[in-house]
C-alpha cells in the first residue's frame, strides 16, 4: 500500500522526523503542529481505522502514546497532554493514525461542540450500545 501517505511516512519511504520506533509503529513530528512536540503515532501496516487493527499493535500505539506523553510533559510542563485520533471521513491521512501534543491553557485549540440535541434518554442509549458490544467479537 505504498501509495499511501501513511504508509510512506511509518516506513521510511519519505523522509520524516522519527523520534520513537518498533517493529509495528513509527512516531513522527507533525509537520504542521499544534504546538511544538505534536507527534504522530502510525502503524507502519496499512490500517484506515481503528477497529482494523490488530492488538498487537494497538498495544504498541498506546506504550507509545504514554511514552512520548511522559516525554512531553517533562521537556513542556505543558498544562495537559492531547491525545486524538479521527476516523472514517474525518481520517485526512487515509491511514490511522493518533496525535499527540502538549496543550497549554489559552493556546487556541479547541473542541466545537455539536449543534445536535439528543433526545433519546441515556439508559435506552446504554441499552442499546451494551447490547451490540455483546455480540462483537473481542
């Protein structure tokens, strides 16, 4: 799938700022970052989407995520620690991956929250999601 942004960057086709690495993920600079250390965790396989992908390296992204958070937090002291990942067609990448980036206080970015108001009560929610997880293979 060498086609694929993604790909190229997680496998050293394109050249790219790595500053973590393993058999199943490669961790890069964000070329356009949010603010300075705004990293980006892609496996090194081709997945689009979060439930694509295999545990092990699910596994992998998250030892990543804590490591490069803790990393971060220490060169920073940023006043939190972002992690995102979008998928379906918020996905602009066309491959998964997470971010994650030192957030500070007033820095600019935000959350938008939804215009939509929900009006199906919460326990008919839960109901319905609990009820599809039990018939989902884990």
């Amino acid at each position: 799938m060498m086609r694929c942004l993604g790909c190229k960057l997680a496998n050293h086709v394109m050249e790219t700022n790595v500053i973590l690495e393993d058999d199943l993920i490669t961790c890069i600079l964000d070329i356009d970052p949010l603010n300075e250390g705004h990293t980006l965790i892609l496996p090194k396989r081709h997945y689009k989407d979060l439930e694509e992908i295999d545990k092990a390296t699910i596994i992998s992204i998250m030892n990543a995520a804590v490591i490069i958070s803790k990393a971060l937090k220490e060169i920073y002291q940023p006043d939190g620690i972002s992690t995102i990942q979008n998928g379906g067609e918020f996905n602009d990448l066309d491959h998964y991956h997470m971010h994650v980036f030192p957030r500070y206080k007033n820095d600019g970015f935000g959350w938008v929250e939804p215009i939509n108001e929900f009006q199906t009560p919460l326990d008919q929610v839960k109901e319905r999601i609990v009820d599809k997880l039990n018939t989902i293979s884990k």
